[in-house]
C-alpha cells in the first residue's frame, strides 16, 4: 500500500509518524514534507497546489491512497481532480470534495449550513459590498464587541474581532472594499460569544463517524494569551473541562447532525472535520468548521491514538470505518511550538538548530525546517513542536519544556505558559 501525504508541515509529519507504526506494510510519500518527514517517508519536491504535479506523482509512484493536510488544496478541489481522472480510479482521498471543503472554505456557507440543521452557532448576517450600509445598520444592533468574518480562506487573518463601533465600521468598509481579495467579497458579522475554546475532530467515511480525542490550542504569540493570533502556539489533549456530559452535548448537537446534515444535503464527505468549538455555560456552540484536521492539534491528537490510523484511513476509503477499532489514550499529550523570533511579524530564516538529539523524552514534530550543508536549519515561523505524553499535563509539560531546554535556534521563542488556563481546573 503506496500513501502520500500532502503537506509539509507538522500536521503532516504527525500523520506519517503515526501511519509509520501500522502493522500494515506501507510505503509512505509526503509531498513536499520536511526534514522530520524524511526520515519516514520519501519526500517528493512537489506543491500540493500543482494538481498535474500530485497527479504524475500518483502515478509515478503507484499510490493507492492521498491524505490531504492543508486546506487549501480541499478548497482547490484536489479531491475531486484525483477522483474524476480516469487514470486515477482506485485512488482513495482522504480530504472531502471541494462541497464538503467549502465548511471551511466559506464562513457564509457553514453558517447557513448550521442554521439548516438547527446546530448550535453565534446568530450572524452576511453581507456584500452593495449592502455596506445593511451591515452597519446590523451591526449597531449588537452589542460590542463586533465580530468580522471574512467568508473566504484568508490565512488566518480573516476574523476581526473589534471593541470600538467606528473602527468596526472602517474595517468592514476595508474587508468589502477588497482588503483581502476574494476572500473578504462578503463578510460574515455575528454575535460574540463569551467562553472558553476547544476543539473536537471526527473522521467520518460520509456515512459513519468516530470520534478522535478534543484538543484546545494557545493561538497568540504572547503569554496569558495576549498579542497577535499566530497559527497555534502549543495545545493540550485532553482537555479538562470537555467531561463525558460535555462531549455528550457535543455529539448530539454538533457532531451527529453536521455529518447527517452533509449526507442529506448529497455531500459525500470522506475525511476529517475539525470543530472549532465555544464553551458557553456548559453548552457548546460552533465558531468554525475547518474540513481537515489542526496544526498543531495533530501533534496531540494523534500521539494519543492507540490504534492503527492506516485502519481508520482505510475504514473512509472502504466506507466501512464503523467497524474499525479506535482505541484512545487516557494519557495527556501535549506540545510547545518553538518558532522564530519576530514570528507571526516578518523573521529570519536559515538559522542551525542544535541539540534536537537530546530532546529524547519528547517527539520532535518538525515545521518550519529545512537542511543546509546537512545541517538542521529553520525555515519558517513555526519550526518545532515538541510533543511529550505524561500521567498528568503538568508531567507533559515538564517534559517538553525539559527538551526545549535542550534545543537552540538564534532568536527562538516559545510560550512558557502552555496549558496555563487549565491548570488549577478541578472536576
Ligand atoms: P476563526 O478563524 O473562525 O477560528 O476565528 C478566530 C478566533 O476568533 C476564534 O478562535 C475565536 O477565538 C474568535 N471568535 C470567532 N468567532 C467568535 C465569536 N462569535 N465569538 C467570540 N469569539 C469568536
Ligand atoms: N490550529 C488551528 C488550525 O489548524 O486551524
């Protein structure tokens, strides 16, 4: 069994550490992966966006199935490009087609979509550029503060959340006058929801679904949450507050109904949806959907399966995952992103990483590295997640901290704080 994996991030590289330890024998392929995915897996230099690119390297390499990380290439419709090519038959996607891809890849669809099938969600208006005046009027209706939302993928600068109700007004004439492109031709505004974040995943073959372990991630760069959003700064799995009852809601409201909603709608979802969840008062309510699993919640999530992922894997592809064991950790995982310094602003890049070989209680999930004369060097914001598992958080977390005391980059940062919010949460 020939897999690639798209991707070339630390999500990626948790999924091919974690499909390097199945049972079954599997050749693995990342496309482009990084230094941490090397030493799994081929690395093949091609862009996932390349659609003719994926192709000739499906072929080339006689894959059997494709595992889409990122989002864009879902929204790009690479599943639908590998599924309708005659020359591909066989070849099983594990990424949903550019429909199901569009919970995440339009903010006006999901909530639409929520409201369809009555799933709990922040009430929300949309608006265009011929409607500005509409949207203002609306928005003197809330109460501060003001959420934006742009509706296309913006790299994470799509969500606006504003105190002030004049600024909110110049950002909104920003965002439709064309800010961000495409992305930002409607905008979403809701109501603000007040609550602690977390997230749930599920893989589903478009009939069934499993549950895999929730996970809440630290998205600002500074301690205490504080400063700008970044892509995720570490995570926790699992999370204290998500008690059975809790996720017991979660299923029933949330999970079981957007994957009844997509079949009855006739979007054959085969892949992972990740919900971006507020936890308000003890009911949970969607923020986002995103039609892939998180970076850096893979890093825990994963770590903690107990079983083998090629099953759940080939459970979507044969549309029998029901049948498939899922067995989940009672331990904790957690990981610390080590990024560059002035990361999420602009940052160096080529700097020699030194020490990763005595990090040896944790797993080094790679992210923005690269090699030069052989040597280990950064080449993006987020460099390392340094993941560890333990009885308890705290023991986790000790020991990532541990290993990071151990590996040195110019100018790197991290949070030291990881988990801070939870720490003092009793049942
Ligand atoms: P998103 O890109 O949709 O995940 O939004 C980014 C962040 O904005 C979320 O992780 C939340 O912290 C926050 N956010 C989004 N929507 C709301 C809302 N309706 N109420 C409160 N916070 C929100
Ligand atoms: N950590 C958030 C994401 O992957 O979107």
């Amino acid at each position: 069994m020939n897999i690639l994996i798209l991707g070339s991030g630390g999500r990626e590289h948790a999924i091919t550490w974690k499909l390097a330890q199945s049972a079954r024998q599997l050749s693995l392929f990342v496309a482009p992966g990084n230094p941490g995915t090397s030493s799994l897996a081929v690395n093949l230099r091609v862009d996932p966006l390349d659609f003719q690119g994926v192709r000739a390297a499906i072929v080339a390499n006689n894959i059997n199935m494709v595992v889409v990380g990122p989002e864009t290439p879902l929204a790009e419709g690479i599943a639908d490009f590998i599924e309708n090519d005659p020359a591909l038959s066989g070849v099983a996607v594990i990424g949903p087609c550019r429909d199901g891809a569009m919970l995440e890849g339009s903010k006006d669809f999901a909530k639409a979509f929520m409201m369809r099938h009555s799933i709990p969600t922040a009430a929300y208006a949309t608006f265009t550029p011929d409607t500005v005046d509409d949207a203002i009027r609306f928005m003197s209706g809330l109460k501060p503060p003001y959420v934006l939302k742009a509706d296309g993928l913006a790299a994470g600068k799509g969500v606006l959340i504003i105190n002030d109700f004049d600024e909110a007004v110049t950002e909104l004439r920003a965002m439709l006058g064309g800010r961000l492109g495409a992305a930002g031709s409607k905008v979403v505004i809701e109501e603000y929801l007040t609550g602690i974040e977390m997230s749930a995943f599920v893989i589903t073959d478009g009939i069934s679904y499993r549950v895999l372990p929730e996970a809440k991630d630290y998205k600002r760069i500074g301690e205490g949450d504080t400063g700008k959003n970044t892509g995720g700064m570490g995570a926790v799995s699992p999370v204290p507050f998500a008690k059975p009852s809790f996720l017991a809601k979660v299923e029933d409201s949330i999970i079981r109904p957007t994957v009844e909603g997509l079949r009855a709608e006739g979007i054959d979802y085969r892949g992972f949806i990740f919900f971006g969840l507020m936890n308000v008062n003890g009911d949970p309510f969607v923020i986002e959907y995103n039609a892939r699993l998180g970076d850096p919640e893979s890093e825990v999530i994963l770590p903690r399966i107990g079983s083998d992922l090629y099953e759940l894997l080939d459970g979507v592809a044969r549309r029998d995952l029901a049948s498939r064991n899922l067995v989940i950790s009672q331990e904790t995982a957690v990981t610390v992103m080590m990024v560059s310094g002035g990361y999420p602003d602009s940052y160096g890049k080529g700097f020699a990483i030194t020490g990763t070989e005595k990090a040896g209680e944790s797993i080094l999930f790679h992210s923005g590295t690269g090699t030069a004369d052989g040597h280990l060097v950064t080449s993006g914001g987020r460099v390392l997640a340094v993941t560890s598992k333990g009885k308890t958080m705290e023991e986790a977390l000790a020991k990532s901290y541990s290993s990071i005391r151990e590996i040195s980059f110019n100018g790197m940062n991290y949070r030291r704080d990881i988990g801070f919010d939870l720490k003092n949460y009793k049942e």
